[in-house]
C-alpha cells in the first residue's frame, strides 16, 4: 500500500490540521534511488534537531550521528566500494542485525520484498551477478549527496539500542517536512572497520547503520517498488475497549 492508498483509506479517522503527521509517516519509505541535488546543511541541522526530541530512558540520549557530504561523503563511498569490490569477505559488522536461522513469518515476508524488488528490476532469480550490483548500490548511498552513520557507545545495553532506533525514526519522518527522503542501510555496518576511522568515530562505539539521505529520483526504477504491512489484526491485540 503505497502513502496515498494509506492515507485514503485513514482519512476519516485523521483530523485535517492533523493529516500532515499522519502523511510524514505514510510517505516515509526506503528509497533507492536519488537526485543529485544537494541538501543544505541548515536542513540537515534541522532535522537532527527535531529528531533529537525521541525519547530515551532517563533521557540520556545515547545516539551519536555523523554526516557527511561533498568530498566527505566521497571519499568513504570511495574506499567502502573498493573493499566492497575487493575484500568483502575480510570484513565483519559488530553486531548480529539478522537471526542465524530464519523462520515463518518473516522468511516469507524477507523473500517477499527481497524478490519483490528484484522483480521490479528486472533481475531474475539465481542472477547472482545483478543481486550483487544492486546491492553495491548501499555503498553509494543510492547516489544520495548525503550520507548520516548512527553509532552508540560499546557499553550501553538494548535499552539504549531502542532509543536509537526511535531516533532514527525520527530523523526519516522529520526528513519530510523537507520534502526529503531516505533509506536506512544496516549494510554499511559490514564496513565499519573502514567507515569509523574516515568519519572519525571513535573505537569506543559501534556503527549501528548508516542512512541515505536526499531528493527522490522519481526515474529510479527501484523507487516504483513499495513494501507492504501486514494488518494491524495479525500483530496487536486491543483488549477492553467499550467501542469499535
């Protein structure tokens, strides 16, 4: 269900001074594909602003984000496509992001989006060649000209990890009051090794993922492809209510 379906189909549960939020979150979604164009930093300022009042425990904020663009931003797509090229293999993220051994649903819900885009593109299964192509793409941000590496100190628990994952969300939703958008990339974690020393993350904390951050490229094939939810019926139970 792409943002309009979304929304046509809320609208009469949304107040209309209420609708952008509700369009914000609708219209967020991972894009893989973007313009040129550059982001201002004061844009960029702005969003890590708005996006800073997520809620932690005990308010300790303990997200840390790094951006880059121009020669920065670069540089790393530079040396992260090279090792990806070259030695992917002598490479290792520092946190499990994925279980070792899938089960149902979400194997089917993975092997849905992941053929689902592949489908859209083109790309046939048991084409090896072009999954890796497409996937290299992670590690030009999409051609996005802004780049976003979200860390969290090595000693901190899930609890923290949570924080960070409210913030993130915050920064994609925030992105929209811009007109801007995104894609969270878990695969740039895979490099960290190369990523902390050019962004000058110290070694005291993890790279958690990095985000590509930018203008649609409305002529991106992969942009035609939008991921599906399951109903609210197949993942909460609202117990207690007087009315529908």
């Amino acid at each position: 269900m792409d943002a309009a379906a979304c929304m046509a189909k809320l609208a009469d549960l949304i107040p209309v001074e209420r609708r952008a939020v509700g369009e914000a979150i609708s219209s967020r979604r991972s894009v893989r594909g973007f313009l040129p164009t550059p982001v201002p930093r004061a844009q960029v300022e702005a969003i890590l602003a708005l996006a800073a009042r997520a809620p932690s425990g005990s308010n300790i904020q303990p997200w840390k984000a790094y951006v880059c663009a121009g020669a920065k931003r670069d540089a790393v797509v530079a040396a992260v496509r090279e090792a990806n090229e070259g030695e992917p293999d002598a490479h290792r993220e520092a946190y499990a992001y994925y279980p070792d051994v899938w089960r149902e649903p979400y194997l089917t819900r993975r092997r849905a989006t992941g053929w689902g885009l592949y489908g859209t593109l083109g790309i046939a299964k048991g084409d090896t060649a072009a999954m890796q192509r497409q996937r290299a793409k992670n590690f030009e941000f999409f051609g996005a000209p802004v780049g976003l590496f979200l860390t969290i100190d090595d000693d901190m628990e899930r609890g923290s990890w949570l924080d960070c994952g409210m913030f993130l969300q915050n920064v994609m939703i925030a992105a929209r009051a811009f007109e801007l958008h995104t894609c969270p990339q878990q695969a740039w974690a895979h490099y960290h090794r190369i990523v902390k020393p050019l962004m000058g993350i110290p070694e005291s904390e993890i790279l958690v993922c990095g985000m590509a951050l930018g203008h649609l490229d409305e002529a991106e094939p992969a942009n035609r492809f939008w991921t599906d939810r399951v109903p609210v019926a197949a993942f909460a139970q609202l117990q207690g209510f007087d009315t529908p």
